[in-house]
C-alpha cells in the first residue's frame, strides 16, 4: 500500500454524497503551501485567485471589526457554568436549549483563569510573528496536520481560506508529543500545557451536564467517548488582515466533526458566525467568555436531539484575529453511534456506527464544507 489517498466519492441522484476513505493521507500537500501571512505582509492590493470565494458564498455584510458589537445585535446564548453546577435548573434548561437550537453558546463564569486565557492568546500571538523560518521548522503534513499550517483538505486547486493555523494534541497522552510544538515564545509550551489541562477539566464538567440534559446518566457521554483514550487537540487559528475581505472567507462554512467545541476568541475582533436557519449570527464574545459548540459526534450520539451547527469566518481588511480552538473528541478507534437510550422502535438510530478516525477523514481531505459530511453520513442508512 502506498500513501496516497484513495477517495471514491459517489454523487448520487439526490445530490447526496457516499466517500469511503481507504487509505490515510499522505505525507505531502498535493501543491507548493501558501502561506497566508506571507501574502498579507507583501502589499497586495487584491488577494489570489485561489482565495475568491464564488459570489454565493461570500460574507455579503458590512464587515464588523471590534467588540462590542451593536447591543442589540442578534447573538448565541450566554450560559453562566457556575450557576448551573450550584444547581440552577434554570439555567440548565437553558443550556439544554442552546445545544437543541443552536448547537452553540457562549460560557461565563467557567472555571478557568483569565489570566490563563490571556497568556494563552499571547503566548500565540508572539508564535505567529516569529520570523517565517521559525515557524517553517514545524510545518505540518496532511497525514497528521500536527504543527504549522495553511490549508484543511488535499483536493488539487480546491479554493482555500485566508489563515494560517498550528495544529497540535494533548491527549490521548501517546499523541502528546511536545517537541512538535513550538519551543518559541520560551513560555509557549508550559502555558499551552496548563491550558490544555484546564480546558479538558471544561469539557469533562460540560458532558456531564449534557449528558444530564439528554435525560442519561451524567457518565453516559463520557463512557461513549472512551473513559480513557479519549482525544483533545487544538487548532490556533490566525487571519491575517485581508485587503479584500469581501471575496475571501478567514474559514469556510463547516461543523466540526469532532465533539465538543471550546473556543477562545480574539478579544477585539469579531468574526465568527454561526448559521442559524436563514441568517449568520456574528458572535458578539463577552469578556473572559469562551464560545462553545457541539461537534458532529454530538449530534450523532444524541441521535439528532443536539445540533452541530454550521459556523464561519469572515476577515476585515484592519485587523489581524486570532482565535484558539480545543477540540474535546471521542477516543478516535471506537464505534460512535446514537446513544441507546435514545433510540426506540419509533425513535430509530439515524446514524450508523463509525469511529471518528474515519469520520474526520472527510474533512481532513476534502476540506470545510458545511454540513455535507453528518448529512450524507444520515442518508447512508435512510437514504
Ligand atoms: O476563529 C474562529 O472564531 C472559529 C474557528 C473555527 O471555527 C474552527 O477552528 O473550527
């Protein structure tokens, strides 16, 4: 077996799509890697081909640069965590709520330190204008996208998104790997590891309490993720300032395939928007707040009960923004299905059982793209 990727992608009647990946990816990107920075800091008064968007996809409103935005903008729901956990049923339900309507919310009072946050986002910031060289020495692969990189998807030509990102794993512990992480700013690894710790804590005190609102044990999530082996990772995310954010995207319309979502916005500028049926909520981020959403293993385990949504980013032409985006996964080799305890004769799983190793496959190779992956996965056994 060689490395290459063998994808065979179906297009059936209905517009549905079947991919069965057979292989891993490989070790190379199908073309040279652009890296966005370098594109953004040489002048450009235009951006590349590459990076325009079709006119149905482009972000058609004004683009909004720092918070707060307008007050009475439309936002994602705002959770307090320390209410729910001294017993707030009202606040529970409201949770509940947010992962049925939106598969979105903002947490406050969560538990970790604000000044870890801000280190965090500092400690990245300084990585991302370190000198080119020494970010090139972690430059990632699509086999693993561990490290520096500038494109999600090894499609030939496929349209790209105007960032850079670094990729990098925390658990399970034999994926932790420090020395592909960067060893600059001298802090970077030490206060990503205290981050990393306190955000798994976050997402252990969040299953239980979506598990709770799923009507299951408090266990029940976790045990389906895998007690132990379970994966968490995190994708730093930078856009560059873009001079014509009108035809770009920082990051396309996608879900996240994995489970949970705890994202640390840029503190000043705005960018992320969620799809809530017709329109784009930009996400107005509260102080210390962190922005979190339900993955697409999410929605398969509570057999549709909770919804990952589709979100993007749009860039401004003024600002550079920065965002940290944990990733709380499944153990990636074991089957994940609707949880059976929701599932009846009238209820039936609307999911077939596939582990997330081969579920994250459909993003890893062929890039974001809206809900198509946990839809078509729906169609394979209704379709
Ligand atoms: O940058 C953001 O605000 C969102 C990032 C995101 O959606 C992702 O990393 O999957």
């Amino acid at each position: 077996m060689n490395n290459q990727d063998s994808i065979m992608i179906e297009k059936e009647t209905t517009d549905k799509i079947e991919m069965k990946t057979k292989k891993g990816l490989g070790e190379m990107w199908p073309e040279p890697i652009i890296r966005v920075q370098s594109l953004a800091e040489s002048n450009l008064t235009t951006v590349p081909d590459r990076f325009i968007k079709p006119p149905s996809q482009r972000a058609n409103e004004t683009i909004i640069v720092d918070y707060p935005l307008e007050a009475d903008a439309m936002n994602i729901p705002v959770i307090d965590l320390s209410s729910i956990l001294s017993g707030n049923q009202e606040d529970k339900k409201r949770m509940s709520e947010a992962c049925r309507e939106f598969g979105f919310f903002q947490v406050i009072n969560h538990g970790v330190r604000p000044e870890l946050m801000d280190a965090a986002r500092e400690a990245w910031r300084r990585f991302f204008h370190l000198p080119a060289e020494a970010k090139e020495a972690y430059s990632n692969s699509p086999s693993t996208y561990e490290g520096y990189g500038s494109r999600l998807g090894v499609e030939e030509g496929a349209l790209l998104d105007w960032n850079d990102y670094y990729f990098l794993n925390f658990l399970p512990l034999v994926l932790k790997d420090l020395n592909k992480w960067p060893s600059l700013p001298s802090n970077i690894r030490e206060v990503t590891e205290e981050y990393g710790e306190e955000l798994v804590k976050l997402g252990e005190r969040l299953m239980r309490i979506f598990s709770s609102n799923l009507g299951v044990k408090e266990e029940q999530l976790q045990e389906a993720f895998g007690v132990e082996g379970f994966g968490a990772c995190m994708r730093v995310n930078y856009y560059p300032k873009c001079p014509r954010p009108e035809l770009a995207l920082g990051l396309s319309p996608h879900s996240d395939p994995g489970g949970i979502t705890i994202l640390l916005p840029d503190n000043h500028v705005a960018g992320l928007q969620v799809r809530h049926g017709d329109t784009w909520i930009t996400v107005n981020a509260l102080p210390n707040a962190f922005v979190v959403n339900l993955g697409d293993q999410m929605q398969i385990l509570s057999n549709s009960i909770y919804k990952s949504s589709e979100h993007r980013v749009i860039v401004n032409s003024q600002k550079e923004r920065m965002s940290l985006a944990f990733f709380y996964n499944p153990k990636s080799d074991i089957p994940i299905q609707p949880l059976q305890q929701l599932v009846s004769a009238t209820n039936p799983p609307l999911y077939p059982p596939m582990s997330f190793d081969e579920y994250r496959l459909f993003i890893r190779t062929q890039g974001p793209r809206g809900k198509t992956y946990v839809e078509s996965h729906v169609s394979l056994v209704n379709g």
